[in-house]
C-alpha cells in the first residue's frame, strides 16, 4: 500500500519532541470522512465491526493527491471500472484528464510537484454508517522534518487529504496500528480522507528536540 511504503521511507524521523506553535489568524475548515469501501473490500480476520468511528484532536491529514469525488470517495471508486480499471460512463476527455492527474499523484509526471502540505483538525470528530462525514475546524501544520511548508491552505473540491498521524500533547505519532481499534484500522487502510471546504489561514509549526 502506497501510505505503508511512505511511511517507511519516514521512519528515521518520526522521534523526537514536537511543541507547539500556533500563529494567530483566522483557521478553516475540512470535512472528514471514512470510506466504507475499505473495510468492506478487505475481509481479514482483523477488520473491525463498528458503528461510529471516533476521530481525535490533533489527528493530521497529509496532502494526497486529486480527488474526482467527495471525502468519502475521493477517488471515485463507486464509478471503478471492472478491474480497477479507469471509470464507468465517463466521457474520454474525462477520463484522460483523470489519468493524466493520477500520474502526477503517483510521480510519473516530472515536471508535477506535490504540495508540501498538511492539515492537523483542532476537535475530536464522530463519524457514523448513517453519517460518515463532519466537517471540523483545522489549521495548516508546518514541520522541517516532515517537509510540510503550506502555511495557507485554500479550499478547494479538487485535491484531498489522507490521515497521516496523531498529535499527541508535544509528540507526533505517524503510525496507526492495524488492531481493533476502529479509528486505527480505517487510517491505516487509507480510509480517513479530508477535502478542505473554507480557506485554512491559521497554522501550528512542529519543531524537534534536536
């Protein structure tokens, strides 16, 4: 799994204390979803059964490339064609346009640079089967060692963002463990995503202890 393999690459600075450092400003707003089709699509013996999914304070959302639908289905997928394969009824301009922007998400357009960005939400957030989506306030995070360095952040229906790690007091922790726990399993599975709906201004700065 592509977050699995970035993450991997990240390990070496994943330690170290992080304070943080809010600059005043107006913040903004994600909306966060879980996608039921991930842990409807993976049957392993560890897939949680739950009802509601309880997303904490200081949960971060990583840039994660273009969305073709809302933060429950950034991706499209209720529109997948057979085998994953592009998408069902989509006129070809479309789905050129797609592809084209799905190469730069996974690095095979050269000249395309990700943004350096993330997204830390400000409250705890419960999502539900019935109600998968909230939309909580947030403010942009700034961090050297992570390479985040959008300080704004503007709303827009056309990127998303993927659960990426938990603040937690001056610490952040960007591993999700894989066990019951539901908010863990559907993050880790690259179910949590976010699509920001006003203009972030405010953001917190993540400094180590180095």
């Amino acid at each position: 799994m592509r977050r699995f393999a970035l993450m991997a690459g990240m390990a070496g600075i994943m330690t170290g204390l992080m304070p943080l450092h809010p600059h005043t400003a107006w913040g903004g707003e994600i909306r966060i979803c879980f996608d039921r089709r991930v842990a409807e699509s993976d049957p392993a013996p560890n897939t949680p059964h739950f009802d509601s999914i309880t997303v904490p304070p200081g949960t971060v959302f990583n840039y994660a490339g273009h969305a073709f639908g809302p933060a429950d289905d950034p991706l499209d997928r209720a529109h997948a064609a057979l085998f994953g394969d592009g998408w069902r009824g989509l006129p070809r301009a479309e789905e050129q346009r797609r592809r084209a922007l799905q190469m730069e998400d996974i690095g095979g357009d050269n000249g395309y640079h990700r943004p350096q960005a993330a997204i830390m939400i400000d409250t705890a957030a419960t999502l539900t089967r019935a109600h998968p989506c909230a939309s909580v306030t947030a403010r942009a995070v700034l961090s050297e060692d992570w390479t985040w360095t959008a300080d704004h952040i503007p709303a827009t229906p056309h990127v998303y963002y993927q659960a990426y790690g938990v603040v937690h007091g001056d610490h952040f922790d960007p591993t999700f463990d894989t066990d019951p726990d539901a908010f863990q399993w559907v993050a880790a599975h690259g179910g949590l995503n976010g699509i920001v709906i006003s203009d972030i201004e405010q953001f917190t700065t993540l400094h180590s202890d180095d």
